[in-house]
C-alpha cells in the first residue's frame, strides 16, 4: 500500500476545513435565497470554475481543446449530475428548519449507507462495521430527538438523512464510473456534473421561485464562498491529495468536514450545540472513524493474504 505523503494529509486537511464553513456559508445564504436559486448559482459557479482549470490544464498539455469531453464522460458526467442534484437540494432545503452543524453531522451518514446499498451488489460488509451503524444511529438520536420525543425531528433532520442516501449513491457512482480514471478526467466528470446540477437546478428555481437581483446580491458572499471555494477549489483539493494518501486516512481526514461545520457554526452562527447534542455528535464522529478504521484493516489484511 502506498504510503501517506504530508502534502496529501495538508490538501485534505483543507478539503475538509473548506466543506466544513460551506456548511455556514449555505446557512447563512439560505436567509436571503430559497434553496433553488442559491444551490443553482453556487453550482454554476462552480463549474465556471473547474471550467477554466481544465480548459487551460487540457490546453498547456495538449495544445488543442480537441476530444476534451468524450461521449462516455458526457454521459457519467450527466449521471452524476442528476444524482447530486437530488441530494445537494435536499440538504439545502434542510436549511431552512436545521442548524448547519446538525445537517452537516447528519449528512455524514452517507458513510454507513454506502456499505449498506453495496451489500445489495455482493459487497461483504465487516459484522463490526454495523455495530458502528448502530452506534452512529445513537448519535443520531441524541443530535435530532430532544427528550425521547419523536416528534421534536424536524423537517430538516429528516431532509438531510434522505440527502445522505442520495450522497451515498453519488460517492457509489463516482466509485464505477472514475476506476482507472487520471485525475484529469476526475476533475472534467465534476465539471460535467455540476454544470448538469446547475443548470436542472437554475430551471427549478424559474418555475417555483422568484429570486430578485438584491436578493442575490445580499447572499454574494456566500454564493462566492459555496461555488468558488467549496465546489471548484476544494474538489480540487480533494481527487490531489487522495492521490498521496491513504484510503482510510483520506476517508477520517474528509469526515472532519463535520467536526469543522460544528465549530464554524459556533464561532460565526452563534449555534452552540447543547450538551445532548454535542455528545451525538461525538459519538457519531467516534462510529465514523471506528468504521473506517475497520474497513481499512479489513482491506489490509486481503492484501496481506495476496501477497
């Protein structure tokens, strides 16, 4: 196995840092953009983003925009898009009733939802790992139910645990369709789907919402903060530094993106999670790592075996 180069754990470090503020960043701006207009611009901008990079990477390497985008890339691409759109729409609805650090400790569920859908492929899932599923469904309720009352779930718990089903897809798509994928390709299947997210997303919101020009002009920052930094430079960041990094440490090193959104809702929201809420998010956090760690020494030990 490869080792675990500093530059891969610093990318990601960041990676995580700037996913964990976009969680602030779309809290902030859902208060003056309904959740269509503000996921679509930020989308887009995004993809103007990676847009430029692999136009100007593609060009200084080949000299020619000539087979930049394949047919099979288009239609991944496409895939993958429709996929985030459902899922990045759903979380961002989930602003409008929840607190950033609860829907972002909440999207982290994704991790136990991908082993889940893939046993239904034939993929073996560690006994252990489900005893972390089972510890991560404590957390969760501890962090969503006050009291033993159901009925205190809101809209927006419930909104960001079905985004964390259609993100478990999205990560098992990106899973069969980069194998054996350069990362030039990786970041050009991004660019695509994001611009497929935006554009479905931006036709959404002219049918249900009505954005005004001050309205967006009062969410600039965010929306800046969202497509720029989030979308285009972090997922950068990301398909980099996995590169030099270890699978296991690369997967706990991007779940601290939850651990980030807490302590950025705190220091720029105000949103000090309670006492019950905070001991969720621990153990969540403690299931997540313990989770991956497991199926990392899983990994390990078949390698060991075919060695």
């Amino acid at each position: 196995m490869r080792r675990s180069e500093p530059k891969g754990v610093i990318l990601l470090l960041m990676t995580a840092l700037i996913w964990g503020i976009s969680f602030v960043a779309q809290s902030v701006g859902s208060e003056s953009l309904e959740p269509f207009a503000y996921n679509g611009i930020r989308t887009l901008t995004g993809a103007i983003v990676l847009a430029v990079f692999v136009v100007v990477t593609w060009y200084a390497r080949h000299r020619t925009l000539r087979n930049i985008v394949s047919r099979k890339l288009l239609i991944q691409g496409t895939i993958l898009g429709l996929v985030f759109t459902v899922a990045s729409n759903l979380q961002q609805f989930a602003f409008l009733y929840s607190s950033a650090g609860k829907i972002a400790f909440i999207t982290a569920f994704y991790i136990f939802f991908v082993p889940a859908i893939g046993r239904f492929f034939g993929r073996k899932v560690h006994p252990a790992t489900w005893l972390c599923v089972a510890a991560a469904a404590a957390g969760l309720y501890l962090l969503s139910v006050k009291e033993g009352d159901f009925a205190s779930i809101n809209t927006g718990d419930i909104l960001a645990l079905i985004c964390a089903f259609f993100f478990s897809i999205h990560i098992l798509l990106i899973d069969r369709f980069s194998s054996g994928s350069d990362n030039s390709e990786g970041v050009r299947l991004s660019c695509i789907q994001f611009t497929v997210a935006g554009t479905v997303t931006i036709i959404l919101m002219l049918i249900f919402e009505h954005p005004t020009v001050n309205a967006v002009h009062n969410a600039l920052i965010p929306l800046l903060y969202s497509g720029i930094m989030s979308c285009g430079i972090a997922y950068t960041f990301q398909i980099v530094g996995q590169k030099y990094t270890k699978p296991v440490i690369a997967s706990l090193l991007m779940c601290l993106e939850s651990v980030f959104a807490v302590i950025a809702a705190a220091l720029l929201l105000n949103e000090i999670p309670s006492a019950r809420e905070g001991i969720g998010c621990a153990v969540m956090f403690a299931a997540i790592t313990a989770s991956q760690i497991i199926e990392f020494r899983k990994g390990s030990s078949s390698d060991s075996r075919n060695d």
